[in-house]
C-alpha cells in the first residue's frame, strides 16, 4: 500500500509539473515560429490546452500573440494582436525545429495596427519620388505631404488628402487619395479631386487567411480588424 501511494504521488507531481512547464515550452516554440511566418524580432505567445498533456499531439484550445513591426509584402503593421481557437499544428516540426505550421483552425482574429510612421515609410519606399513624406491621420481623414522628384531635376511639393478603404470581396486594403495639391494648387477635375488608389494590405499574401472585417481610423493610427468568417 505504501509503495502503490509512492507511486500515485509521484505520478501526481509529474502530471503537475506537465500542466506548469509544457505551456510555457509549448508557447515558447509558437512564439518562435510566428517570428519567422511574420519578419518580427519581438514575440509573444500563450497556448492553452486543458489539460495541457494533450498538447502532445498538437491540438490547442486557443492561441494567442502580440507581434511587433509584423512585416507584410508592402507595409509593416505596427503591432498585431492573434487570437486562434481550436488549433491543430504539426508537433513535430514545432518542438524540432520552430517551424508553425498550422494543419486546421477554426477561428483566427488578427487586429492590425498601421501607424503614422509606418504609412510614411511605406510611401517613401514604395512611390516613386516620395521623399520624406510626413503624414497625419484622424478619425477623418489620411494627411500626406512630401516633395516629389521628377527625373532628378524637378521638385515639387505635394499634398494628398484621402481614406483607408478595405475591399472584402479581393481581400485588400487601399490607401485612396481624395484630393491632391501640387505646389499648393488644387489638381484634378473628377469630382473636384483626383483619385488615386495606392495599395496597403494584401490579405491573400498573409500567412494567416483572413478578410477585412472593419478598417478604423483613429488619431494617430489606423486599425484594421480581420478573421477568417464568411
């Protein structure tokens, strides 16, 4: 009896030690992952699973992430909040070699955040002859001044006002100029502005599938909400 009870405790503290260390390995090896599926440096990362023993065979209750400076095709999201529920991932390669590979989930939330600098940088690096553009966004509308250099000789000064708009049904997220200065004179006769589509997101291109839900502005930032529901 005694050696049956010194066995049933010891079974007891082993289980209990599963439930508190392989979370936090399991959550370490997904943080790692989600690094290199997203160009961020910095990761965080929780897994759930009761109780946890089950993460053996790598199904998870739920997932969730905090990613900095996620890095996209064309711009890099300041910060990125990941839920993921009911996940199935490939163990193997997780705990082998920090490889995220994600066999089956039901449901992924992504919240994205797109700030002033990081829309500046997009279009100093992606517009030709953007230089040093500074930008402000409110609740209304995206400001963007720069000066634009054409052919190396000319320079003009430029002034853009204009939206965030999403497009559920090709899955992207554009920058659409409403009203467009050149040297402080008004250009464009199209509804008094000149229209301009400048692409941000291409949801299809991300590593999780996922559709713009709600795109908001707010001061100084933008947020886009996305998930995987039809």
């Amino acid at each position: 009896m005694k050696r049956f009870t010194t066995i049933l405790l010891f079974v007891v503290m082993v289980l209990a030690a599963v439930e508190v260390i392989l979370p936090k390995l399991v959550s370490d090896a997904v943080a790692q992952g989600l690094r290199e599926l997203t160009g961020s440096k910095q990761v965080t990362a929780r897994v759930d699973k009761t109780p946890a023993v089950l993460m053996f065979d790598g199904s998870f209750d739920r997932v969730t992430a905090d990613v900095s400076e996620f890095k996209t095709e064309k711009i890099t999201f300041r910060d990125v909040q990941l839920n993921l529920t009911n996940v199935k991932v490939d163990i193997q390669s997780l705990l082998s070699s920090r490889k995220l590979v994600i066999e089956q989930v039901k449901d992924v939330e992504l919240t994205a955040i797109i700030g002033q600098e990081e829309l500046a940088a997009y279009l100093n690096n992606s517009v030709k002859g953007i230089k040093n553009a500074k930008v402000a966004i409110t609740p209304e509308k995206v400001q963007v001044s720069s000066a634009l250099t054409l052919g190396g000789i000319a320079r003009l000064d430029i002034r853009l006002e204009g939206r965030i708009v999403s497009d559920r049904e090709n899955r992207r997220i554009t920058f659409v100029t409403e009203r467009f200065w050149l040297n402080n004179s008004p250009v464009g006769n199209i509804g008094g502005s000149l229209l301009t589509e400048l692409p941000l997101v291409d949801l299809k291109k991300m590593p999780f599938n996922v559709n713009v839900r709600e795109v908001v502005m707010e001061e100084n930032q933008i947020i886009i909400y996305t998930d995987n529901k039809n």
